[in-house]
C-alpha cells in the first residue's frame, strides 16, 4: 500500500435497468474496505457511480421512449438513491455524461493519439450489446457470445487501438506484480488469455451517436469501455494531473469487480495506462457471481432480488453481514431465505448480539448499570483480552486481501471464546460468593465486547455503533487507534438501559 491513502472503486454500473442485489453487493463489499481503511487511520477515496453510453443503455432509452439524457438522469439517480439506504459511504458518484469526465476521456484518446497507439481501420465482425463487447469468428459458442448473450454483424470504419502490441508489456507487468489480479484463478485465466495473443481492439463506432465524440473527428464515439474505465482517473482529478487529489489518489489501489469484466480491468485498462503514460492500479479484484435459490438472476425467469426489500425484510446490517460472510469473496453464492435467516439468528442475534445483551443486561440489573472496576485480572481474564487485541492484525492482513469471511471468522472466534468465557466464569453465582471477581469478570467481557464492536463497524456500521453507544464509548474514541489498553473502558461511568441489537427473525413478522 502506498502512504496513508487508499482509493477503491466499484465498477460504474450500466443504467439500462434498476439496481439489484449483484450492483448492491460490489457496492457493499468496497464500503467494507473504505470503511475498515478510514478506521485504520486512512484517508480515503471511495468511487461509485454510472456508465451511461454507449448502444445497450441507448437501445434501453429507446424502448423507454425517452430521449438517452432524461433515461440516464432517471436511472442514475436510481442507483444513486439506492446508496444511503445500504448506508454506503461513498466519498464520490461519477456520472459518464458529465463534463468532467468527458474531458478526461478526450485528454486519454488524444494522448494514445500522441504516443502512436491508435489508427483508423474498418472493423468487420460481431459485436454482443448486452456485454458492450466484440467478438471474433472462432469465440462464438452457437452463433452467440461466450456469455450467452446474441451477437449482431457490424461493419463501419473504426479507429483502433493497438491493443497487440502490449501483451508483453502485459505479461511483464502481472509477472512483477503478482498481486495485481485476485484471486489467483483469475489472475490464471488473464494470463493465459493475453498470453495466446491480442488483436487490436476497435475503440470507436460510428453507427450510432450516444457516447463522447472521438476530438477532431464528430463522425465517431468512443467505445463505451473505453469511456467507461476511465471513469476510475476522472474522479482522482485527471487530466488536472498536478492537482492535489490526483497526486494523492492515483494510482488506485483497488478495483472491485464482478468476475464477468475481469478482462476489461485487467487486460485493456492497463493497456490503455500504459500506452498513455499512466501510472497502473494496485491490484483488481474479481468476485464472483450471485445465484438466487440455485438460479440464475435473470429479469427473464422474474427472480431479481431486489436490496431495498432484503433490507425490508431482514434488515440492513444483518444482509451487509450475510452477504460477506456466507460467501468466500471471489466465489460464486447462492442467495437463500434459509442462509439468511440462518446467519441472522445464529451468528448475529446468538452469538454476538446475546454476548452483549446478556453482559449488559446483568450490570445494568445488578450494578446499577454502572462500569465495574476491574481487580486484577487472572490468566483467563488476560487471555481473553489478548485474543481481542490480536484480532486487529490479523484483520487488516484479511481485508488486505479482501477475504471478508475470514475476517468475520477469526471476529467470531473471539465471539465464541466470549461466550464460552461468560459460561466458565459464571458471573451470577460470582454476585453473592465474590462481587469483586465478578466486577473483573464483566469488566472483562466489556473490555471484549468494545474491541469487537469497533472491529465490526466496517460491516454492520450502525448495529456495532448501538453496541458501542451502550457501552458509552463516544463517537471520538470508535476508530482503531482506540484498540489499545490505554483506551480501556473508564470504571464509574454510568451506562444508558441496553436493548438488544441484533433482533431474531421469526417467520410471522
Ligand atoms: O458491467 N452477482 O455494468 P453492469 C454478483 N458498466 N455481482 C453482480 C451480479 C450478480 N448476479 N450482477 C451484477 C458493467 N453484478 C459496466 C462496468 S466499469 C468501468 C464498467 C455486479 O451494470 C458485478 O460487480 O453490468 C458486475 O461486475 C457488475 O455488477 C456489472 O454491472
């Protein structure tokens, strides 16, 4: 990582329809990371926003029958809309159509122009609108994309792009940085792509009019991916390349991406960088595809899952928590009712939100709802609290790599000893026989459930800032500077009635 910021996209998503729960979920997993970075100190930059060209979203304006700027405005702002209620805190939204980005894709074109990269040709061959992609001859399957997706004939003139001419730098470049594509069996599929070859890759089209017009020749647009993945330097301030924010913020540390348009990330986005002189991203992380009960999410089979009513139904934290621990990330998952409700009850309401309703539900019955004081702790007590400390090192290496689960895994572990601790230590029949070890115990199990709560912000923001709104840790005093023993819970100080914070679902409501 470089310094003390951190950049994170999320892919700008087509308006050609409404947000689902596959959009929700890359835009979830990057406010995971935004969040844990700027709670670990970081300043941080996190992007989302919308991809607005090209001929799928013109043909969707179309059917519509509105004109492509009222359709965009409308379904931007969809998506847009859709961003407080999953409480993402997104530092930006890009919109393709807006003039600071248009400005940014002519200043790349013209500097691909500069450097000898790009020339006119006449491009013949198929072309796939739903995946915005050209296809050759021999990659049909069934006289369809590889997607699945139908193919139309095109033949108009085109500038080119010389895509060919990087596959070594290409090659160079993932060999040096290893860590660039994630996970490693999509790193495997990029290499061995751009190592059986590249063609030139058509970066213009000149049969319809909905994109940024190519500079010094109005009878071309650009390619919609072209405009689309330079959205991600746009939004760090190019072509102001001296401008603080883009000094600061590119190159991006991490792309997250759907496993469907790794190629376009990790193939012509850093061609197109390099071929412009531009410093290459960190590394871009593909994750993997969302199945609802088994099937495929298809607007077709009327099974689109819609955010908004999971978050209705279970609640907003419980599916930020679902989706990034029932499912490795780079995997494929498959939604079910019964997971969700599996995971909210059990790992949530249970586990970790009984751990903290039964410890302060009893001081608050027993001592007046008022922090113990602490005797000196036993080796049960201290390692306890050794196993709470532990856990930030061992998260930020999880969250480096963007391995959700584990982290929430090794957070639950510490749920778990928790749990087994309160058990063991027996604190109720502690009230009568020895009040002072019993002050120690649930001192203890405070100190414990404080280290957790800050730890879980990043992935049930406002449930984990109830907890710690219970335990009287101020607003100043959440970030994880504060997981030391020297910000220790302060004895004395009175504690508000606590409720409990994670609810069960019980299938009447
Ligand atoms: O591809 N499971 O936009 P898009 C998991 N505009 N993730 C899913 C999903 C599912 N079933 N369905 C969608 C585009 N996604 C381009 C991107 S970036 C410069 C341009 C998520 O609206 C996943 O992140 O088709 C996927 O990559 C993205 O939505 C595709 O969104």
């Amino acid at each position: 990582m470089t310094g003390s910021r951190y950049y994170i996209t999320t892919p700008i998503y087509y308006v050609n329809d409404v947000p689902h729960i596959g959009h929700a979920y890359t835009t979830l997993a990057c406010d995971a990371m935004a969040r844990f970075m700027r709670l670990d100190g970081h300043e941080v930059l996190f992007l989302t926003g919308t991809d607005e060209h090209g001929q799928k979203v013109e043909k969707a304006a179309a059917k519509a029958g509105l004109e492509p700027q009222i359709f965009t405005e409308r379904l931007s702002r969809l998506f847009r809309d859709l961003l407080p209620s999953l409480n993402v805190s997104n530092d930006d939204f890009i919109r393709t159509t807006e003039f600071r980005h248009i400005q940014s894709v002519q200043e790349v074109w013209r500097r691909l122009v500069k450097n000898g990269n790009i020339y006119l040709g006449q491009y013949a061959g198929w072309y796939s609108v739903r995946d915005e992609a050209y296809f050759s001859e021999n990659e049909l399957v069934d006289g369809m994309a590889p997607t699945g997706a139908p193919v139309e004939w095109v033949e108009e003139p085109s500038y080119f792009f010389n895509l060919s001419k990087w596959q070594e730098p290409l090659l160079r470049y993932y060999e040096e940085n290893p860590d660039f594509i994630a996970p490693r069996s999509r790193r495997n599929e990029v290499v061995s792509f751009v190592s059986g070859g590249l063609h030139d890759l058509s970066v213009s089209r000149t049969s319809f009019k909905w994109g940024v017009p190519v500079p010094n020749d109005d009878d071309h647009i650009m390619y919609v991916w072209l405009d689309a993945l330079t959205n991600y330097i746009t939004a760090a301030g190019f072509p102001d390349c001296a401008s603080e924010t883009y000094t600061k913020f590119w190159p991006a540390n991490l792309h997250v991406v759907g496993k469907d348009i790794v190629r376009f990330h990790a193939v012509y986005w850093p061609a197109f960088l390099m071929a412009a002189d531009l410093p290459l991203p960190e590394r871009v992380f593909a994750h993997g595809w969302w199945t609802n009960e088994g099937k495929k999410i298809s607007k077709s089979l009327g099974n689109v899952i819609d955010p908004l009513e999971l978050i209705e139904t279970f609640g907003l934290d419980q599916v930020r928590y679902f989706l990034l621990r029932e499912v490795p990330f780079g995997n494929d998952g498959d939604f079910s009712r019964s997971a969700m409700i599996g995971r909210m009850n059990n790992d949530l309401a249970n586990d970790f939100g009984n751990l903290s309703q039964r410890v302060l539900g009893f001081v608050a019955k027993n001592m007046g709802g008022v922090i113990p004081t602490p005797g000196n702790f036993t080796n049960d007590d201290a390692a306890l609290l050794d196993a709470a400390e532990r856990l930030l090192s061992r998260l930020r290496d999880e969250y480096q790599s963007q391995a959700f689960n584990r982290a929430l895994e090794t957070v639950w572990n510490v749920v778990g000893a928790a749990n087994r601790y309160i058990d063991e230590q027996a604190p109720w029949a502690l009230r009568k026989t020895d009040p002072e070890r019993m002050s120690t115990v649930l001192y203890t199990l405070m100190e414990t459930i404080r280290y957790l709560a800050i730890l879980m912000q990043p992935i049930v923001p406002t449930s984990a800032g109830r907890m710690l709104d219970q335990l009287g840790v101020g607003i100043g005093a959440r970030d994880f500077r504060c997981l030391t023993e020297a910000h220790r819970l302060s004895p004395g100080i009175k504690l508000t009635k606590p409720t409990p914070v994670f609810p069960k679902y019980t299938e009447t409501k």
